[in-house]
C-alpha cells in the first residue's frame, strides 16, 4: 500500500508507458515527414533520439528516483536538455520560417549574415538563462563585464569594426543578392556567398573575395538588374577600306545564329570610325555574355575570310589555286562525273571557303546561290518541325554536298550546321549550270536527291508531330 500510494510509482509508471509509445509514434511521423519531403524531418529525429530519451532520464533521477534537482549530474542533465531545446527551436524556426519561403519574399531576400547574427543573439540569450535557472549565475554582473569588454575591444579595432559595420549597412540596403552578376572595378561575376567579412565572386578566372568595406565604399553596377535580357556588346576592328554595309550585314548575319541569342530580339551593328564596329546581342543573362562573346569572335573570324572582309586588318590567302583544283579533282568531279576540261573551266570561279564548328552552313528557307562541297570535315542537316524544335536529318563527310537546290533555285528545306571546322569548295550558280544542263543522265541524278532529300524532310517533320 505504501508502494502504490508513493508519488515515485506514478512517475515510474508514467514513464515506462509513455517513453516507448512517444518513440512510437514519433517514428511514425518522422517516416511520414521523410516521405513527403519535409524540412521538419530532421527536428523530429533529434527529438526522438535525444531530447525524449533524456527527458525521460531527468523525470526518472528526480521524479523517480528523488534525486536533488541540485546535485551536478542533474544539472548537466538539464542543461544539455536545455541547450537541445534551444537548437531545437532555432533550427525549426529556420526550417519553417525561412527555407520554405517563396523566391520573391522578404524571408528569402534576407541576406544570410543576419541570420546569423539574430541566431548569435538568440543563442547567448538561452544561455544565459540556463546558466541563470540551472547554476545559479548571475547573468547580470557577466553581462555588465562583456559590456565593458566590448567597449574596449570596439577601441583597439575600431578600423576592423568600422568596416565590419560599413559591410552590414550596404547589406542591410540590400543592393545585390545571391546569384546576382556583379561588375566592380577588379572583378566581374556572379555573387556566390555573402558572409560576415567578404562577398565570394565567380569569376572567369576562379573565385574573387570582396571585403565588404571595400563594396561599401566604390561604385558597382548590379548587372542583373534590373532583371530581365542582357546586353552583350562586343567591338571588334575591320580594314578602313571594307564597305561599312558589308560589314555590319556580315556581323548581324553570324550574330542572329549564336545559340544563346534571346529568342525574339535581333542583333544589331554599327559603325563606330577608323574602322571599329560595336555588334549588341540581347541574352538571356550575364552568365550567358562569356560564351556568347567568344563564339562571335571566333566565328567571325571565319565568315570575315568568306565575305572578304579583313578582320584586325588580316588577309587570307587560303584559297589558292592549288588547293581549288585538288578539291575539284577530288571531290567534285567524282559527284559531278567533270571531265579535265571541266574542272579548267570551272576552277577560275571556285573558291575554298572555311567554317568554324556550330556555325551555320546552310540557312533553312533560304534560296542558295551556290554549291558547297566538303572537302573536310563533317556537317549536320537538321529540319524544324511545327514547334520550332530542332531535328536531325543527316550527317554529312568529305565528299558530300549542299546547297543542291542552287540549280532549281528552290528554297532550302534543311539547315546546315558545322559539327566540327570544316573546309569546303564553293562554286556559284552561274557557272555550274553551264556544266551540269549537257548532262542529262546528272541532272535526273540530282533531282532525285533532291526529292529524296525533301522527302525525308517531310516525313521526319510528321513523325515528330505525331509523337
């Protein structure tokens, strides 16, 4: 009778009970929130495997038991029980408040350093009243002397200090956040980290580390934003004696064909004197300016050698004589089925043209002027279909041709672009036609590749419609 009307027995019981059915049910709803994702999942856990147990513990040793709430195993106790709950409450106010808060909000906008600091705050606050209520302290003379400590700390650094608060006003205005490209005067990126000290910049050429101070104090641009397209321009340097028209249609023409072109917007070029002209490309982002910029440079670098245009003043001498006539012997007159006299009469009108690897070959729904020939390289022919995706049609080698549709002077129904750099023998029009009409057995050769050619356009168009 004395057993069960002690109030020890009760708190034993209750805990020989309810620990194993919180375990329970806590592991229930643990494999639930993991199930669907949740960022509580983690808070659960350590509920289950610490703070349940050990409260568990201290109710037996005081409850149970009747050991002093003062003697210092208890104390330890409670205050590691103290000190999960405060983690606890912290890391669970994190999960909800500010993880899952929408892109746009202020929550997510919050720039992590103030985090940090609130959580500092937070931390040195439960510490203070576990020390308080568990040990006795008297939090009131410590904090006075961390005060006076401070103040004498805030003298001898005040330098380092000054710019510490200088970097936490620029980032309490907020004027970039994560992900943003910025342009200072010795970098150039996109802003991967801020922390208490220094802005991490991505750059080119690996990672810059800003002082906050020193942001606070120059100018920067925010080059994403306002948000939305980028401007990309890029200046390059031409022979004074190239006609401004040809030049600027040339850079426009390589420049609408970039692959990171916004789509919708059209590049544009203009002449700036002494030769100099500014090509403006709209991107979807700066991250897209690096690779945009270096695939202009490079493949106008070719389609300036096409057009006969000097690029930084350069000539090429590509195209001789011995090469023409090697690639008609070659290549040509085996396609073309050319006598000697032919490929003489044709070599004064050919020309060994260069292209880089992606560019572009032959435009869809163009109408050619001349036949190309591959003399090296390979070629990929690709269709369009009716959402605008790209489709492959063939795979092109040395030997083969485009730009067939030239003697029927039909639109092009394929695009080709370069798969790799790509030499090729260009013959105009005119001066094919005048070899291929005396032969009758070619031509009907030529027509049913063009069929066939437009044939298979066709039916890859329809497939890709119908899947």
């Amino acid at each position: 009778m004395n057993t069960f009307g002690s109030p020890w027995f009760y708190w034993a019981v209750g805990v020989a009970i309810g620990f194993p059915i919180g375990l329970i049910l806590l592991t229930e709803l643990h494999h639930i929130l993991l199930r669907r994702g949740s960022r509580l999942a983690r808070q659960v856990s350590v509920v289950r495997n610490w703070l349940l147990p050990l409260g568990a513990l201290l109710l037996l040793l005081v409850k149970a038991s009747e050991v002093s709430a003062g003697e210092v195993p208890v104390r330890i106790l409670t205050t590691v029980f103290g000190f999960l709950v405060l983690v606890l409450l912290l890391s669970g106010l994190n999960a909800t408040v500010f993880e899952g808060a929408p892109e746009e909000s202020w929550r997510k906008r919050l720039p992590a350093i103030f985090l940090d600091v609130a959580r500092f705050a937070l931390i040195g606050v439960g510490l203070a009243v576990i020390l308080s209520l568990i040990w006795g302290v008297r939090v009131g003379g410590v904090f006075t002397a961390l005060g006076v400590t401070s103040v004498v700390i805030g003298l001898m650094l005040q330098n380092s200090v000054g710019q510490i608060v200088s970097g936490l006003f620029m980032l309490f205005e907020q004027p970039f956040r994560i992900n943003d490209w910025l342009d200072t005067q010795t970098a150039r990126g996109r802003v991967i980290e801020v922390n208490w000290r220094a802005v991490h910049i991505q750059t080119g050429g690996g990672l810059r580390i800003m002082p906050n101070a020193m942001l606070a104090t120059t100018a920067f641009t925010n080059l994403s934003r306002p948000a939305g397209p980028h401007k990309c321009s890029i200046t390059t340097t031409f022979a004074t004696a190239d006609p401004p028209d040809k030049v600027c249609e040339m850079l426009t023409l390589v420049a609408g064909a970039l692959p990171l072109v916004l789509p919708g917007t059209t590049p544009t070029a203009i002449a700036l004197g002494g030769g100099q002209y500014r090509t403006t490309i709209r991107v979807t982002s700066p991250a897209d300016e690096g690779p945009t910029e270096s695939t202009f440079l490079r493949w106008i670098w070719y389609a300036a050698r096409r057009h006969d245009l000097h690029l930084d003043g350069d000539d090429d001498d590509f195209s001789t004589p011995e090469r023409v006539k090697k690639a008609l012997r070659t290549v040509v007159a085996p396609e073309l089925r050319l006598t000697l006299a032919d490929q003489q009469l044709l070599s004064p009108y050919a020309r060994i043209v260069r292209y880089g690897a992606g560019e572009v070959v032959q435009y869809a729904g163009a109408v050619p002027t001349a036949m190309t020939f591959l003399v090296s390289g390979k070629v990929e022919m690709t269709v369009t279909d009716e959402a605008g995706a790209t489709v492959p049609l063939a795979t092109l080698n040395e030997g083969s041709f485009i730009g067939i549709t030239a003697l029927t002077r039909q639109r092009n129904v394929a695009g080709a672009y370069a798969l790799e750099e790509v030499t090729a023998l260009e013959i105009e029009r005119e001066h094919l036609e005048k070899i291929v009409m005396d032969k009758p057995m070619l031509l009907q050769d030529l027509g049913r590749l063009i069929e066939e050619r437009q044939s298979k356009a066709r039916s890859i168009t329809r497939r890709e419609r119908v899947s």
